[in-house]
C-alpha cells in the first residue's frame, strides 16, 4: 500500500507499506492510503489499531471506527448445543384445513 497522505508521526506521505503492516492511529489522526493491486482508497481516521485491508470507518462521526468483520450466510450465532436448530412450531401440531 502507497501512503497518500498522514498526519500520524512515523507514517509520512509516500511511505510503501505491507499489507498487513499495522497501523496506529492516534485520536483524531489521519492517513490516506492506496491499496495496490486493487486501486482502493482509504482513509483511516483514528483511533484505530490494525490493518488498512481490515479498516471499515463508522457510520457515526463520534465513534471510533472498528475491524471490519466478516458475516457468513448459513452460519447461526446462537446456535443450541450440538448445532443445528429447531423449528420454531412442531409441524405434527399444525391442523390442516378440512374440506368443506
């Protein structure tokens, strides 16, 4: 990754950082960065401690921003013990409707 531009000491504009290089950014400090191959920009603002690839800013101006995570469809967060989950209404209980 190229450094744009940093008000951060130790990171200075035109620095050549690794990708997993981590970055700490000091409260209300910024760094814009082009991650390569991608052509991605970013800008970190700060706080913030970890990876440019891992940086997701917060949608809300007074929060820090957090790593961004990763959602996995099919997976349950409060799955029951031995996986797998129950129906929420037993089928065998479900009348079903009689001709008239």
């Amino acid at each position: 990754m190229h450094v744009l531009s940093s008000d951060v000491p130790g990171i200075t504009t035109l620095d050549v950082l690794n990708d997993d290089t981590v970055l700490d950014i000091p409260d209300k400090g910024t760094v814009k960065v082009l991650l390569v191959p991608g052509n991605v920009m970013k800008v970190i603002v700060g706080p913030y401690k970890g990876t440019a690839l891992d940086y997701a800013a917060s949608p809300l101006p007074s929060l820090g921003a957090k790593p961004e995570s990763t959602f996995e469809a099919g997976t349950t967060l409060m799955a029951p013990e031995g996986g797998g989950t129950k129906p929420a209404v037993d089928p065998s209980t479900i009348q079903k409707p009689q001709p008239d």
